[in-house]
C-alpha cells in the first residue's frame, strides 16, 4: 500500500517549478514551494498567476476553483520549509552541483520515508541520488512544458531505486492526470532522446538557409499536425535548455544528430534564449 502522500515540496519555481505545482495543488495537494529568494518567489507566483489566467479564460477552471488552487500553494526560501512534506519535486537550474547540495540537504530535512523526484532533463539521477543516504528513494520525474497542459511524465528508475518506490511514484504521477512512462537513467530518457535529434535538425535547415523559419515551422504544423514548428518550440523550451539536454546525449551517445548546431551556441551567446528573453527565433513583447 502507497504511503499517503498529501503535502508535496516543489524546490525552484521557474517555469517548470511553477507549472508542476499548479498541477499538484489543482490535484487538491497542499504544496509548499522553495525559491532562493523573494525575487524568485514573486516570479514563481507571477508564472502561476498567468497559467491559472489562461486556464480560466480557457474554461479549465472556474474562478473559485483558481482561488481554491493557488490558496493550496505556500511560499518560502528556506528548504527547512519542507521538514513535514510527504514527497519532493526538484526543478532548479540544471547545474550538478546545485542539485547534488539540495538533494544532501533535503536528506537532512525530511522524513526517511520520503521520496525525492528530479525534474531534470540532462543530468543522472544516479549520481544526484548517491549524494543522500536514501538513493532507493530517488527518481526521476520529468514534466513536460506547458506542465499543467501536457500529460506525460517520465518516470526514470536508477538501479538502485527500489520497486515500491517506482510503483509508488506511477500511481502518484496517474493522481495528478498524468500519463507515466517509466525508463532507466539514460540521457535523454525517451521522448528528448526522439525529439531532440529532429528539433536540432530543423535549426541545422535554418542556419544553411534551407527554408525560412516560417516555412520550416509551417510544415511540421500543417504537413504533419504538430501543434508548434520546431523554432518555435525551441523558443518555447529555451535554447539555453536545448543546449544543455543536446550536449548530455551528444556526450552519452556520440551520435552526431545530437551534437548541437552551431547556430544554437551562437544565439544562445548573444542572450537570445527564446520566449523568456523575449527574442530566440522568434521576437516577443
Ligand atoms: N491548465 C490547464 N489547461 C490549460 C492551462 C492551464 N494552466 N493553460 C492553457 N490550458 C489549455 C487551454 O485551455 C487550451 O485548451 P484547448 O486546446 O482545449 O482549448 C490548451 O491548453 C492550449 O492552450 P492555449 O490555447 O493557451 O495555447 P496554444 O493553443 O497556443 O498551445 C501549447 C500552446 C500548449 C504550448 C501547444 O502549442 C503545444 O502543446 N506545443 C508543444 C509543446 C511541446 O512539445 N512541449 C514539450 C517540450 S520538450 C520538454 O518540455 C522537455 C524538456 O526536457 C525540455
């Protein structure tokens, strides 16, 4: 039997952050979130307000159930906030060492029992778990962004994480609406390992001057039914992020569809990150 799970930690509330705990507390959870700062805390709210915006304006939620939704979410900046919670979600910056000193603190922290899940796209679980005393009870849960819209998590299991603690975190992650896949600790588990092969591709086509944005991001909208072109969803999932999660399967697998584009590393060096530097491919108010 699934221990009961009814406060959940989420550490970092960037976009991703954010946009996992709109789906817990819409799951009815109490969610207790952990930025660095009050800067942070205040941009972690800012992305949950306009998320909750769009699902009311949307019709995914009435206004009391948005009222309902973000009173279930607490704030704080110290991860000693999360000392009573039944499950922690990390989604910080993917720097190694970051994770690798939250993961050690929140051993301190929390209850033996409870299980830490990682956000990451790009680093090992295995190595952020043996920085704590309990790697059986470290995962791999991995959101996709627009979280609250997109249903799959991957549920990535080390060697060493014990079998209750998967089928723990499938029935969990079904809780929240998801859909979950579960897959061992390889870079890019499955969906980045497929996707990012094809988006790096497109920018390859748009740095020889193939086509024009438009038209390369009009053809796999209209020819083969996505719902973004693949510029704009690089816009969409931040080239600075795209880089990262391409270097760690380039590294992991040597295959040259991963080595990135040059024209990333370019963009990404003149600060054009996409959506949330206001200019990527694409330019935005
Ligand atoms: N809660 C619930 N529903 C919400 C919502 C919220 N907070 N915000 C929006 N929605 C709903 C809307 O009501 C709308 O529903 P309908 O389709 O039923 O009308 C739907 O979500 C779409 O929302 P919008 O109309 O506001 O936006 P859109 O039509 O422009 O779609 C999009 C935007 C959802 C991003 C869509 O284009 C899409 O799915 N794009 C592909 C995204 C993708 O591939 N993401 C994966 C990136 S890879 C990744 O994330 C992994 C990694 O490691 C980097």
């Amino acid at each position: 039997m699934a221990r009961d799970i009814s406060t959940v930690g989420v550490v970092g509330l960037g976009t991703m952050g954010a946009g996992i705990a709109e789906v817990l507390a819409r799951s009815g959870l109490d969610v207790v979130t952990v930025e660095l700062d009050e800067a942070g805390v205040a941009r972690g709210r800012g992305h949950l307000e306009h998320s909750t915006e769009r699902a009311l304006s949307g019709g995914k939620l009435d206004a009391p159930g948005r009222s309902a939704l973000l009173d279930r979410i607490r704030y704080g900046t110290s991860l000693s906030d999360l000392s009573e919670v039944d499950f922690v979600i990390e989604a910080i910056p993917e720097s190694f060492e970051l994770k690798a000193d939250v993961f050690a603190e929140l051993d301190k922290i929390t209850r033996p029992e409870v299980v830490f899940a990682s956000n990451t796209s790009s680093l090992s679980i295995t190595e952020i778990g043996v920085h704590t005393a309990r790697p059986g009870k470290v995962v791999g849960m991995h959101f996709f962004n627009p979280a609250p819209v997109l249903k799959l998590v991957e549920i990535v299991k080390t060697v060493v994480t014990e079998p209750d603690v998967v089928a723990e975190v499938v029935e969990f992650a079904e809780r929240l609406g998801k859909v979950p896949v579960v897959i061992g600790d390889r870079a890019g588990f499955i969906a980045n390992a497929l996707l990012f092969g094809y988006l790096n591709h497109a920018v390859r086509m748009y740095e020889q001057r193939y086509a024009t944005r438009e038209d390369l991001d009009a053809a796999m909208r209209f020819g083969c039914g996505y719902p973004m072109g693949p510029l704009a969803l690089l816009d969409l999932i931040g080239l600075d992020t795209a880089n990262e999660i391409l270097e760690s399967m380039y590294h992991q697998s040597r295959n040259r569809l991963h080595a990135p584009a040059p024209l990333l590393k370019q963009m990404i060096t003149a600060g054009l990150l996409g959506r949330k530097t206001g200019r990527g491919f694409y330019t935005y108010d």
